[in-house]
C-alpha cells in the first residue's frame, strides 16, 4: 500500500509528463505554471473524466482534442469583472488620464483579457474622458472560447448590479445603465464601446512582441506564473511599452524581485500602477 508521500511525488511526476506532453502535441507551454495551480486545475478535470489516474488523463489528452480543449479553459482561470478592483480605475482616471490627454493617439494593450469586462471598462472610461475616438485597444488572450465572448459584449444579466457598483466606485458619474441595453436575461453592450477595440489571440509565453503601446494592462495573468516565467512576461511587455510608458497589474501582484524592479517608477502603489523610465535625467 502506498502511503500519502509516495503518492503526492507520483501525482507530480505525472503531472510534468502531463504539461511536456501537452507541449509536443499541442504547442501549448504551460510548463511554468506554478504547481500549485496546475495541480488544482488538473485535478478538478481528473474528477470529472472517468480517469483514474492522471496519467490515464494523459492519454485521453493526447487523443482527444476535446479533452484538452477542457483541461485547457480549466487551466486558464477566466474570472473576471467589469471596472474590477475600482481604486486601479479611479487610479487611472487621476494620474493616468492626463497624461493621455496630452498624446495625440493612443494604444492600450490588454494582455489576458479573458472575456472582455476589463476592456469594456476600458472603453468607457476613455470615452467619458473624451480619449476614445484617438485610442486603439488592442484585447489579447492565450483562449479563444473566452475572446469569442469578449468580441460579442454579451454578458449575463445576473453581473449587472455588483458592476454598476463596482463602476461608481470607480469614480463613474453616469448611470451604468447607458452604456448597454438589456433583453430578457442579457445585456449588450453598445456597439461604439467595440469601435475601437481589436480582439486578438496571443499567447504571452510564446508569442512575440506585437505592438508598442501607450498602457499595458495585464492583470491578474502573472499569478499563474513561476518567477522565471513572470520575468520573461515582464520583459516582453516591458520591450512594447513606449519610454514613459504605463503598466498596470493586479493587485496581488507586484514588480519587486522581477526583472523590472529599478526600472519603473510607482504611480500608484494600491492601484499597481507603473511608469516605465525614459532614462532621461531630466524627468
Ligand atoms: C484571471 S483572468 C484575468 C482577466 C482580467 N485581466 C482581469 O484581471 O479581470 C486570466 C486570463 O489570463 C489568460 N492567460 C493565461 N495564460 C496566458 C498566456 N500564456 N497568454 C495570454 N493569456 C493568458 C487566461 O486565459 C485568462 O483569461
């Protein structure tokens, strides 16, 4: 009989086999991961297979593009909401905002966008402060199930209060309710919100650098990460920020210990709101 050691040391065996597999077949590298959530991930779809054993899960994964398909969305948590975490947008609106202002055209990248709130929040916001018609927002993520939904602005009717809240917290003075039009259990979300926006895949691990943009906002992405990886996330965002440019991660996460500590300066430090430095010294 195998005691709880042994058997925590062979799920983690398997559980490597399972993501370098998941690599050469599919191209997909989720290798640094942190364990921690790759295992919670793994195991939930291991319940739900008829799987014994990962391993066993590992074949079906293999031969089945449908169970990876699953085992994918599951490891690509989606949560998320509109004007999530307020204080990052009321943080935006005071000390970001004016800079914007003063461009002449702005691009806004998105990395991680899921199923679009935080974009749509975006918008917005850009439009109340008049930024809109100069911006691109360029919405970007490593699943394409959650950008099918983004791209469609269709949302459940049930998020509508808690968002509406989340919104006036985030220092909007309108009602809500103007930016979208509700019917039965839906609300769609107006049609010149999307004018500007770009919804495209683009994986942060293995893909290149694609714009060079104004704001870079990636939250709640790097969590998922190892340091190492975390670090080279950091350094391609990094490489398409304009000099002066502005970065804003989740709030559980922070540029201390990255390869980006020193080279940013804190805008906001409750907000996780970031400036890249020129390197001019008169600044
Ligand atoms: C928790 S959601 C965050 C959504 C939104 N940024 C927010 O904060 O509300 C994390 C998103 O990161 C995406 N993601 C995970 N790994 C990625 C990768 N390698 N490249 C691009 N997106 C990735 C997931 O698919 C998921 O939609």
């Amino acid at each position: 009989m195998m005691d709880e050691k042994e058997l925590l040391d062979i799920e983690n065996i398997e559980i490597k086999l399972l993501l370098d597999a998941i690599y050469m077949r599919y191209g997909y590298d989720y290798r640094d991961y942190t364990l921690s959530h790759v295992k919670r991930r793994v195991l939930y779809r291991l319940e739900r297979s008829g799987c014994k054993t990962i391993s066993e899960l590992m074949s079906k994964v293999l031969y089945d593009y449908e169970t990876f398909g699953l085992l994918q969305v599951d490891l690509s948590i989606n949560v998320t909401e509109m004007f999530r975490y307020p204080q990052f947008f009321t943080d935006l609106r005071e000390k970001v905002i004016p800079m914007l202002k003063t461009y002449p055209s702005i691009k806004i990248w998105h990395a991680g966008c899921s199923t679009g709130e935080e974009v749509v929040s975006m918008a917005i916001l850009l439009k109340e402060e008049g930024l809109l018609g100069k911006s691109t927002i360029y919405a970007t993520d490593i699943n394409e199930h959650v950008l099918a939904i983004a791209e469609k602005g269709i949302y459940d009717i049930k998020h509508v209060q808690a968002w509406t809240k989340n919104y006036q917290e985030a220092g909007g003075n309108r009602s809500f309710s103007e930016y979208y039009t509700a019917k039965f259990d839906s609300v769609i979300f107006d049609q010149d919100l999307y004018d500007h926006i770009v919804f495209t895949k683009h994986n942060l691990i293995q893909d290149k650098q694609f714009i060079t943009a104004n704001l870079i906002v990636c939250r709640n992405v790097l969590i998922y990460f190892n340091k190492g990886l975390k670090n080279t996330v950091l350094d391609l965002l990094d490489d398409s920020l304009v000099a002066g440019g502005i970065l804003g991660i989740g709030s559980k996460e922070s540029l201390q210990f990255t390869s980006l500590e020193g080279k940013y300066d804190t805008l906001s430090s409750k907000g996780r709101i970031y400036k890249k430095q020129s390197g001019l010294d008169y600044e």
